[in-house]
C-alpha cells in the first residue's frame, strides 16, 4: 500500500509569502455513494427502516477527514478515524444489500455510478496534463477501466494519486458476488481470515511492484473492512455479544497501534504508510462503529446539518475526485491575494487553515460544476444540488 497514493505524493504546501521586502507593500488545490444508505437488519427503536443517518454521517465525516488529512498530514488523524477502512465497510455493507437483485444488474449499476463521474474528472485533469507535457501511453486505458493506478504526469499527480480508493473500489464490487457467497458459507471464520493476505504480504511473502502490487496490498489491507460491511448487512454483527466485539476489537487495536509505532516510516507511526497497521487499527475500530451504532435518526431534526449530510453522500464521488485539485488550485489563488494590500494586511494568507477554508469554497464548485454528473449516471435527472 503506497503511502505516496494516500497523502498526494507532490503536496503542493503552504501558500508562499511574498518576500520580506515586498510583502510590507502589497506588490504581490471511502465511497462512490449516490444512493441511500442501507437500514439496519434489525432497527433500534427510532431508527428509521429506510435510511441509517449513522451511515450517512459516517460517510460524510470520512470525506470530511480525507480533506483534512491531505491539508494538514497529522500523522494521528488516522488513528483518531481511519476514513479509508469506514468507507470500505460502509460500501460492503451497500454492496451487500445491493446484491439482493441479481449480480449482472448490480454490477451494471455500480461501473455505471463509478465511472461516468471517473471519466469527466479524465477529461478535465487530462487535458490540463498534456498541456502541461504528459504523453500518454498505452495504459491510458486505465482512465477508461481503473483496475490498474491510472497514468499521470508529475504536474499532476497530487490529483491523480488518490484514485487507488477508486481502483481497490471497483475490485472490490468486481469481486463481491464470489466474496458474499464465501462470506456466507461461513461468516465468522472467513471475517477471520480476511486478515491472513495482509499478514502474509507485509510479513512474509512481499508485496509485487507495479500496479499489481498496489492492487493486491490495497485489496488486502481493506478485506476485512469490506467483509465487516457484509456482516454488518447480514446481521452478524448484531449477533455478537458485546463481551465478544469489545475482546476482539481491543486486541486488535493494540496489534495495529503496536506495528505502527514499532514499525514507523521516515519516523512516522502515520497508518497510511504502513499497511498491517492501517489493516488492523481500521478492523478493530471499524468493528466497533459497526457494532455499537447510536441511534441518529434525530439528525432528521436538525434540518441544516441533515441537509449537509445528505448533499455530502449524495457527492461523495464529486467530493472525493476533485478534493485534490481543489488544494492544488488553492495554492495559485492564495498567492494572487498577496497582490491585493487588503487581503495581505487583512487575512491570515500564509495559513494552512486559510487554505484549508479556500479548498471547500473550491470544492463547493466543483459540486455545483461537476456533481450534476452522479445524477446521469445514476439515471436521474441532473440537479445543481440534491
């Protein structure tokens, strides 16, 4: 599991000053979602029976740390909500229930919902490479069909880096109808197992170069999350007593926070760089939110923070596709305000957190320019907001 592909491997960073002697005088950028959270197989009381707000705000608060972390790269962020591991289980559990119908059917829809967006975000970013030298090859394919990392050139790459979720995405839903009928033979012993490729990978047997040493460390790093997912849809989950889930999602935590801090990169403990850490704090604390869920059905309530709920898992792939370029094309903008004495004098310009702000103004465009695009491939009529 490349970290690079986590963290945007050419971070563009703060916004430059200007130059002491000219600053004084003001001379100078988890889940394809589009559809309705699934219930509960069971609802607690006052949990409504067709839309889990904990699931919708699960997956909003996931994009919302995404952004986060690739603003700022705190190293703890991913053990305070590993985003990566709740948005694989989330679209298990999706999958799951979607798989109800029949499988070809499913499988339709979801490459439709994936790759429509996928390959308008191709057109823009593609075309602003090859202005910017890129000469594509051969594998350009794989902007059409992502089972590999696509190609990209280093101007880009901080944009393009971030569709590994969207690669180990699509495998994960290409694999699903075989995975669900394993999972179900037996639940338990194969949630279990899901861990071994992982172990195996990053212990014993290594991980391949290349796009298929991505795919596998990836696929292998959020199996067991994906499985959760199915556990979670089946009821299994609700199943366990707690003196069992509360054992097992401690130890492993423990496991994964152990790795992590003995085991750091470049002396990070940071998980995205470490992949048995990630695969085994992201089991363990993904078990537990998917056990325990709190009843959230008052967020219905609460008429703003639904309304911002629903639009954020409405466009979760336009959220997650352009959050990237929006960071990037902060950078250029912040440094045109320094040529505005106002905005120099006036606003804390040379601020991570400035940028951070400047980014969700972007990113809001970006929903309005681009999100229309999850309405065609979901086959509904395209709205400006949902």
């Amino acid at each position: 599991m490349a970290g690079a592909h986590r963290k945007g491997a050419l971070r563009t960073g703060i916004p430059m000053q200007r130059p002491a002697e000219h600053s004084g005088e003001g001379t100078e950028p988890g889940t394809p979602a589009g559809e309705t959270a699934p219930s509960s197989p069971a609802p607690l009381p006052g949990r409504s029976a067709g839309r889990d707000r904990w699931f919708d705000a699960l997956r909003a608060f996931a994009l919302v740390r995404v952004i986060t972390y690739h603003t700022f790269e705190w190293p703890w962020l991913g053990l305070v909500f590993p985003s990566m591991g709740v948005m694989f289980a989330l679209a298990g559990s999706l999958m799951a229930r979607s798989l109800e119908r029949p499988a070809a059917h499913v499988l339709r829809g979801r490459l439709r919902r994936l790759l429509i967006p996928l390959w308008a975000f191709a057109l823009v970013l593609g075309t602003a490479m090859l202005l910017h030298g890129w000469l594509p090859g051969p594998d350009v394919l794989y902007w059409v069909l992502p089972v590999g990392d696509p190609p990209g050139n280093a101007w880009g790459e901080q944009a393009w880096a971030v569709l590994w979720y969207l690669r180990t995405y699509l495998w994960f839903v290409l694999m699903s109808p075989v995975l669900l009928r394993i999972f179900r033979s037996a639940p338990l012993p194969v949630l279990a197992l899901s861990l071994v490729p992982v172990v195996v990978l990053e212990t014993v047997g290594g991980v391949p170069d290349g796009r298929l040493g991505s795919a596998l460390s990836d696929l292998s790093v959020f199996l067991f999350c994906w499985l959760l997912g199915f556990a979670h849809r089946d009821g299994v989950l609700d199943r366990m007593r707690p003196a069992v889930v509360v054992p097992v999602a401690s130890a492993l935590l423990a496991a994964g926070a152990w790795w992590a801090f003995h085991h750091r990169v470049d002396g990070s403990y940071d998980l995205d760089d470490i992949p048995l850490a990630q695969a085994l704090w992201s089991a363990g604390f993904v078990l537990l939110l998917l056990r325990f869920r709190p009843d959230f059905a008052g967020l219905a309530r609460h008429r703003v923070a639904d309304r911002i709920v629903k639009v954020f898992n409405a466009r979760a792939v336009t959220i997650y596709l352009w959050h990237e370029v929006a960071l990037m094309t902060s950078v250029p903008l912040i440094d045109l305000m320094w040529n505005v004495p106002a905005f120099e004098r006036d606003l804390p310009l040379d601020s991570m957190w400035f940028q951070f702000g400047v980014a969700w103004v972007l990113i809001a465009a970006a929903v309005a320019l681009f999100g229309w695009v999850e309405d065609i491939a979901a086959k509904r009529g395209p709205r400006l907001l949902p």
